[in-house]
C-alpha cells in the first residue's frame, strides 16, 4: 500500500522568533510523529511562513499557506494526505468563522490535520463520527483569535498612551541614522557627522544629480553609510531625499490587518525630530522626485536628453541612441527600437544634436513661458482641488474616531460571546477604515507642499534651461560637460511630457490609405447628387496627398514637443533655410500655425479634437 504524502507547516509571527527555538521546535515535531507513525517527511512538501502573522491572514496572502490553501482547492494534494502543524492556532488566529471554514476546506479534500502539541487527528469521518471533535477545534480557535484580539487591543493602548505624551517621552528609540536618542528619553540629539553627509546628499540632489550619481560620489569619496558595511545604495539615498523626518516630521504607524508593511496611523506631527533642512530646500527635492528627475540615465554621458519620453512618431517604440563613426568623429542619432530591432516601422534617424539644438533655439527665440503660462492656472486648480480632499479626508477621520470610541465603550458591558465577537469585528473594520485615511491624509499632504512648490515657478524653470544649455556649450572639461547635462536632462523632465520623432515627416501607411477610401466610399453613397461631386473631388485630393507622402524624404522631418500642461510645438525642417523653425503650437484651445513663414488666422479647437500628431503612447520606465 503507497504510503500518505506528509505535509509539514510551520509559522511563527516573529521573524526574530528564527533565532531561537520555535523553527528547530516544530521541525522536530514533525519529524518525531513521521517516524514514529513510519511517514516520510520530505522537504519539497514542507511549507514555512517565518515571522507571518496568522491574526491579520499575512501568511494567507502572502505566505506559503496561501500556496498551499490554493493547491487544496485545485485538487493537487492527494486524498489521504497528513498535514503536521505543532498546533491549529499555527494555521489562522483569524475570527472562528474564517479559521473554521479553512480548517473544513482542507479536510472535506480528504487531507488529515495532526496537531502535534496534543496529537490531536482531524478527519471528516472524525468530526462525522464524533461531533465533540468539532467543539474541540472551535475552541482552539476561538482562543487563539480572542489572545491575538486582545493582545493586539493591549498594544494599540500602550501606543496610544504613549502618543499622549510623545512631547515629555520620545515613543521609541528607532529614529533616523542621523539622530540619537538621549538616555532619558526625552529628546534626540544630532550626529554632527552624518547630519553634514545629509546635507551633501539635499545640495548634490538641487543641483540636479540623480541618485544613482549621488551614490556613486559618497562611495568615491570612502563616505561611510549610516547602516550598510557595502557602501551606499541608490534607494537608501532616495529613502533620505524622501524622509521629512529631515524637517522634522513625525508620522506614527501601525500594522494594519490588511497589511503587512506599516502604514500611517493619526496626524503627522511636527517638530518631533531636531530639523535639519529647511523645508523650501525638502520640497524643492520633492517636486523633483515626482517629476522624475532622479531617474537614472543610461550611461553617465547622458547621450539623449530627452530619454525617457522620446518616441517614434510612427509606432509609438521608444527612441534609442546610435552611435557612428566618421572622419569628424563619432555622431549619435536617434532611431525607433523597433526598426533597429528588425520587427516594424522604418530604419530612418536623425542627429541627437539637431533635436537638442533645434529645442533650445525655440526657446530663445519664442518665448517658452507663454506655452507654459496656462500650467500657472493649472496648478493652482489641483491645489484647490487637494486642499479640498484633505479637509474632507480629515472630516471623515474625525467621524471614524468617534465611532471607534463609541464601540469601546460599548464592550464594557457586552457578556454574550457572539455579541463580543461582533463588535471586535466592527472595530477591527473601523480601524482599518481610520488607517486608510491617515494613508490618504498623508498622502494630500505631502502633495499638497509639493503643488505649493511648483505653483508660480515658470521663470525659474526656463531660467535654467536657459543658463544650463549655455554652460554646457561653453565647458571644456568632459566631466563639466557631463554634470551639465545630468542637470539639464533633469530641468527639461520637469516640463516634458514627450516628444514624438517623424524622420521623414507625416508619412500614411498603405492600410491608413486603404481606410480613408473605404470612408470616403461609405459617405459618397449615402450622400445627395451634388454632394457626391464635392466629397469624389475631396477624396482625389486627400488620397494623392495621402500616396505622396510616402514619397518623404528626411527633409520633411519634424519632431513634435508635448509638455506636461497639455501644450505642443510642432518643430519641422525647412530645407530651403537649412534650419528648423515652429510649424504650429497649441496654447490651451488656441491652435497657431504659420505657412511658410507666414502667421496664418490662429483656429480655436473643441477639446475632444486632437492634433494629427498628439498621439497618446504609454510610456515605460526607460
């Protein structure tokens, strides 16, 4: 006869719990039952969650019981199979309802539960057999999930009792690597040293270096790390630009039953920690952090400065850039990734300088703050809007809290078990409710400083694309060149949204061709005698234009700026001038456009109209 497969589960809350003997405990245990009942307990079907909590279902959704729950249902663990737990409160602490209802899912699939503490056996035919088996278990389980209830109910007091008087007694001794707390515990005091290196990374940060070249200029320098013995990483630097404890914010968290990471719990409160950055100085790194002006480029020379959101006007494929080789030396031009890749569009390029220079010849010429302006507006509506969300979040926190406490009151005089239970359900609902809305308070917040930050700072944006792109024209040294240009890569991401490459101009594809035809087709027929005529005369014209186009050299090139307040600039080549001039912009509604060189009567679109050339492309994090 085949003998069952054994299954064993551990789990313990604590991930410091696997430094003393719970793991080498509940191994033994298994291995002890499976050699005494002449089981083999192989380790392809052991299942370990390790510092998972089973009280808010960690291990459910996100550990190896989840697997294992899931292979259950789907019929992949054999009937007859022994599943070894040291005790059932190892499987759920979770209310008796929910730990029952797994408990039964696993035995109605024809699998033995073994708990090995009391060497209890669980089956169907048992329960079915003996009803008290049934008492038994949802004893167990009941206490579990009322000694986690209360445990944590203990916890939260303490804490609570503790936020009360944060401003006489620090909450706990976990503080930033730059701070210490003092031995009476009622304050932080400065580490001198590593306050300066905080410093280093906010001024390296303004003047436009990403995190990845601030990383790399604390490793050159032998600069040693608050906590890592390897150097620094690009996401402990980030984690510090990020961290308003530098300003001296504190926000308390908790575990919520929903997750498995903190989340904030109550107001932020200021002035807990000593500031060490002024606030202007946080949010200007702030509003670059969100803008994306820390992502690293791909290589330090910052070949493209518009990587990232330089797009194939055809296909919508990124632009990648290609370096070649001749007698002056090495030229880099941008071409479509599909194309280089062999699997669509053309293989057409164009020079990375000619884009940059074009850019910037635009800017001086035609003054970039009125395409900006309407962004001025813009962010003041979102700040109003934030503002808004942030009154009517706290307005709801207050509501939940009083709700909170008006349960806690109420369970002073509940006796009845099932009333009990129900009401720690509703608290546990509301304290969730409350940990959302102090996620999205602080969320509002931080949104709200950083809109405050960008409100009204058009001048100085354009300023120093202006100062950046005269510098690096003017630095000899390679390295110069190189900070010059991670800086302005960075300045242009704050107002860029993308642009879009077309290397011979608005070329139509054979099937776009074919579509216009069968529309031209579909209207004719249904039209009037008179109309016919027009509509024939309009589909000869727009269909030759159409076939032309394909006809497009590279002097019909031209590259379309799209910002991030919505407006455009279409940029094209004129080949009897040898020099790139603005063919259109859209100012809000406002479309310009010029002919030749000549201004022509400005058109005022609806907003549903779109420009042939403003196609929406998903973008990726490159």
């Amino acid at each position: 006869m085949e003998r069952p497969l054994c299954i064993s589960y551990i789990r313990f809350s604590k991930a410091t719990q696997a430094e003393g003997s719970s793991l080498e405990r509940q191994l033994q245990l298994s291995r002890t039952y499976a050699e005494e009942h002449g089981l083999v307990l192989d380790d392809k079907h052991s299942y370990q969650d390790l510092g998972k909590s089973a009280f808010t279902s960690e291990h459910v959704k996100e550990g190896e019981f989840g697997v294992f729950l899931e292979f259950v249902k789907q019929g992949r663990v054999p009937k007859g199979s022994v599943l070894l737990v040291e005790s059932l409160d190892r499987l759920s602490r979770e209310s008796v309802l929910t730990a029952f209802k797994q408990f039964q899912e696993i035995l109605d699939a024809g699998i033995k539960i073994v708990t090995l503490s009391d060497k209890m056996e669980y089956t169907k035919e048992g329960f079915e057999a003996n009803i008290g088996n049934i008492f038994i278990s949802l004893g167990i389980m009941a206490r579990a999930n009322e000694e986690s209830l209360r445990k944590s109910e203990r916890i939260c007091a303490a804490w609570r009792l503790k936020r009360k008087n944060l401003h006489n007694i620090k909450l706990t001794a976990n503080c930033p690597g730059w701070l210490e707390l003092t031995p009476d515990k009622k304050d932080f005091i400065l580490k001198e040293d590593r306050v300066e290196i905080v410093k280093q990374i906010f001024e390296l940060s303004l003047s436009g270096l990403g995190v990845k070249a601030i990383s790399t200029i604390l490793n050159k320098q032998k600069i040693e790390p608050f906590r890592s013995k390897i150097g620094w990483y690009q996401t402990t630097v980030r984690k510090i630009l990020s961290n308003s404890a530098v300003i001296g914010e504190f926000q308390p968290h908790v575990f919520g039953s929903k997750h498995s990471k903190p989340v904030p719990d109550g107001e932020l409160i200021k002035d807990y920690f000593p500031p060490i950055i002024d606030t202007d100085t946080f949010y200007a790194v702030q509003a670059k952090l969100k803008n994306g002006a820390h992502r690293p480029g791909r290589t330090a020379k910052v070949e493209n400065l518009f990587s990232g959101y330089t797009r194939c006007g055809y296909c919508g494929s990124r632009m990648d850039v290609v370096a070649r080789h001749n007698v002056g030396g090495e030229v880099r031009y941008l071409v479509c990734d599909s194309a280089r890749r062999g699997v669509k569009c053309s293989y057409i390029s164009m020079k990375c300088n000619e884009i940059e220079k074009a850019f910037f010849e635009y800017c001086r010429e035609i003054d970039i703050r009125y395409v900006l302006r309407a962004e001025q507006q813009a962010d003041q509506n979102r700040l109003n809007e934030l503002r808004k969300s942030l009154t009517a979040r706290n307005g709801k926190l207050m509501k939940v809290q009083k709700q909170i406490d008006m349960l806690n009151v109420f369970l002073d005089d509940i006796t009845e078990r099932a009333e009990l239970e129900h009401y720690h359900e509703q608290i546990k609902k509301k304290l969730e409710e409350k940990t959302n809305l102090s996620e999205e308070i602080e969320k509002l917040s931080k949104g709200i400083c950083i809109a405050e930050y960008d409100n009204n700072n058009i001048d100085v944006r354009v300023q120093n694309l202006l100062t950046l792109d005269k510098a690096q024209n003017k630095s000899v040294k390679e390295d110069d060149k190189i900070m010059f240009r991670i800086r302005l890569r960075d300045e242009l991401r704050q107002i860029i949204s993308q642009i879009l490459v077309y290397p011979r101009g608005s070329v139509f594809s054979d099937e776009q061709i074919e579509q216009k035809e069968r529309d031209y087709e579909i209207k004719i027929k249904s039209a009037s005698d008179s109309e016919k005529h027009i509509l024939k005369h309009e589909k000869t014209i727009d269909l030759d234009g159409m076939r032309q186009s394909q006809q497009n050299t590279k002097d019909d090139r031209f590259f379309v700026v799209r910002f991030k307040n919505g407006n455009y600039r279409t940029i094209k080549y004129d080949k009897k001038q040898q020099a790139y001039r603005v063919t259109s912009e859209l100012i809000n509604d406002k479309l310009n456009w010029w002919m030749g060189n000549k201004e022509m009567a400005p058109i005022f679109r609806e907003e549903e109209e779109l420009h042939p050339f403003e196609t929406e492309f998903e973008l990726d994090s490159n």
